[in-house]
C-alpha cells in the first residue's frame, strides 16, 4: 500500500470520526428533548385528569359551558 492511499484511508477515517461523533451528540440532544416531552406530556395527563369531575368519569362536550358564556 503506498502512501497515497494510506492517506486517502486515514482521511476517510478522520472524517467518519468526525461524522460519527457530531451524530452521536444529535442522538443525544434529541433524546432528552424527547424526554423532556414526555415529562410534559404527563404533567399535562395528570393535570386533565385531575380537572375530571369529582367521580372520576371525564367530562363530555355537553357538560362543558360554552365559551360565550
């Protein structure tokens, strides 16, 4: 192998670190934006739950009071 091609190879192999490394802190960041969502998402499940009627049965769009009112 001659040193043209050791190069070539050594730069393909540098840069594919490169790629590899900014996707991995991509993975990362979306991974706690994802569980920073899901974090939201049960705040707001427990919030609607717990805006239910006292009994427990969820509230129908015939119980609610129209927003004009």
């Amino acid at each position: 192998m001659d040193d043209a091609a050791l190069e070539q190879l050594q730069t393909k192999i540098a840069f594919l670190e490169r790629a590899n490394a900014e996707l991995s802190d991509v993975v990362f960041r979306q991974q706690r934006s994802i569980d920073a969502l899901r974090d939201e998402i049960a705040s707001l499940a427990q919030r609607m739950q717990s805006l239910g009627d006292s009994d427990g049965t969820p509230r129908t769009a015939e119980d609610e009071r129209p927003p004009h009112y």
